[in-house]
C-alpha cells in the first residue's frame, strides 16, 4: 500500500535534518489513533518496521543549516507491504488531516490530503528502479561504531547483500534463499551524504537495474531497500 501525503508549511523552510520531524509527526499520528500500535512498533524493543517513506521538497535550497523552498508545500510518499499497517496507518494520517504539528523554527505542517497511489505489479525478473529516498547501508564494527558503504565504495556490494539479508530474515516474511540469485546493477547511480540526527553518512541515490525472483523484487518496492527504511531511506519507484 502506497499513500502520499500532501503538507502545507507556515513557512517555507525546514530544517536540513529534517526526517526527526518527519518521524516525530509519524509516531504522534499513531500515538492519537492506537496506543496498543503504538506501543507495538516504538516501545518494546527494538523492532523492526514495516515501512518505508520518501520526502519530497519543493525545488529546495540547501543552506548550512536549513532549506529553504520555493513554496510551502511538502509532500511525504509512504509505503508497507503489509495490508493492515497501511490500513492503520491511513486512518492514523486521517486523524491529523487538517491539524497543526509543530516542527523546527517555529515552524508548522499541515495534513491537507491523503491519497492511495496506485501500486505497480512485478512479474518480470528485471527492473530499472530509481531511489526516491536515500539508500543506507551501514554495517557495525567490533566498536559498536557504525559504518556507511555508498555505491563508490568497493565493499558497496557484498555490504548491500549482507543488509539485505538481515532484512529478510529479521521481517521473516520471505524467505532469504531468493537472494542467491538477486542483482543490483548500477545505471546512474550517484553518492551523495545527508544528515540525519546530526549525524553525516554517506548514502547512495539513482537509477539501478534489479533482477531476481519477482516476488524478491515486489517486496523491496513495497517495503524498500537497505538499513533505516522507516526513518525514509531506502524507497523505490518504478
């Protein structure tokens, strides 16, 4: 399921770390509609989510510490490949529909329209995919300390396929067998660094050729792709 959210900003700047608030709206919405979901998702535990999320900004310009945009819309793209969040989640979003939230710099968003965007269906073996949120693939040392592999880096691949099938196996929801034949070919791909919680980590954007089982391949454009997929990294469009 495929929702996208349509915000109006008081101001038309935002923060350029700006998925906590994204987040922070997230789990508010949810808090409001259910507090058994809520506390499912965010309090026992870490656990892992069924989610993914894309922002989109208006033709932004990125200052040292904020973005500036050329209107005060914003749009967030969501997506689940499980039914029943996204029916959850829909009605958690149709509770905000028309409230403020506060967000950085005295700033605030407006839920204005919820709409369901038509997904597409995978029967071929190969797609061109493009990134339409950063994908993280971070790996941890014996330090505890993370580590961020971007497509230019020549460990990218064999840390892409160890994320993933993590992925698979903590979900359990495919099988992670459908790996063994699955591809991510670079097109136009493109490094680039974000921030997120303050912190600066390199990520990976562009255009890639996927190939493997359909049902693989379904399930990464539903659920997206790599580490970090509910804090809006890792989602795909065809």
């Amino acid at each position: 399921m495929r929702l996208k959210l349509s915000f109006e900003l008081r101001k038309n700047i935002i923060p350029c770390d700006y998925r906590p608030f994204i987040l922070s709206f997230l789990k508010y919405s949810i808090s409001q509609y259910d507090q058994v979901l809520y506390r499912n998702l965010y309090e026992n535990g870490v656990i892992p989510k069924k989610y993914t999320f894309s922002v989109w900004l208006d033709k932004p310009i990125f200052n040292s510490d904020a973005i500036q945009l050329e209107s005060n819309r914003m749009e967030v793209q969501f997506s689940t490949g499980d039914t029943i969040l996204g029916i959850h989640m829909y009605n958690s979003f149709l509770k905000m529909r028309l409230k403020e939230f506060n967000i950085p710099f005295n700033n605030t968003i407006l839920l204005k329209e919820i709409d369901l965007v038509p997904e597409k269906i995978i029967t071929e073996r190969k797609i061109l995919i493009q990134f339409i949120s950063p994908l993280v693939v971070r790996s941890h040392n014996n330090g505890n300390k993370d580590f961020y592999y971007s497509v230019v880096h020549p460990e990218f691949n064999n840390e892409l396929m160890k994320v993933l099938r993590y992925q698979l196996e903590i979900l359990k929801d495919i099988p992670s067998y459908l790996l063994e034949d699955f591809r991510m070919t670079p097109v136009k791909p493109q490094k680039t660094v974000v921030q997120f919680y303050g912190q600066y980590i390199e990520v990976t954007l562009g255009t890639f050729m996927l190939e493997g089982d359909p049902v693989l391949l379904d399930y990464f454009y539903k659920q997206g792709i790599g580490s970090k997929r509910s804090c809006g990294f890792g989602m795909i469009a065809l």
